[in-house]
C-alpha cells in the first residue's frame, strides 16, 4: 500500500511541476508505472487472501460469511 501511495504522490507531485523521488521517475522513464501497479494490487489481494485463510482457521468463521462482513455465528453463518 504504502508503494502505491508513493506512486501517486509522485504523480501529484509531477503533474503541480513539483520535484519527484527517483525512484517514482525510473519507473515512469522506463514504461512500467501499469505493470508496477498490477504487480502490487495482485500482491495486497493475496496477502488479504492469506489472511482471510488465517482468521478463517484459527478463529472458526466461514470465509466468505467473513468476506460479507457478517462476523457474528448468530448472524446465519456456519462455524
């Protein structure tokens, strides 16, 4: 999350003609700003898998009574 928000206050900044971090202007120089972004948005859906995988097991919710936002066994989901 944290390298996306780079990214877009690297393009802020760029777009007001402010001066941007080098890191944010290789990126762009280089074509890859799309695939970057892909690349870290897939790495925060997994990660967010993963803890779904862990709450699930460990605290003995349903997945997706969780992914609902339905936290509660009284709320209809099996545990």
């Amino acid at each position: 999350m944290a390298f996306l928000a780079l990214l877009w206050a690297g393009a802020e900044s760029a777009r007001k003609g402010d001066p941007t971090s080098y890191i944010w202007w290789f990126i762009v120089e280089m074509g890859w700003a799309t695939w970057v972004i892909k690349v870290a948005s897939v790495l925060i859906r997994l990660a967010t898998a993963a803890q779904m995988g862990i709450f699930e097991r460990y605290h003995g919710y349903d997945a997706p009574c969780f992914e609902r936002g339905w936290l509660w066994k009284s709320s209809g989901c099996s545990g």
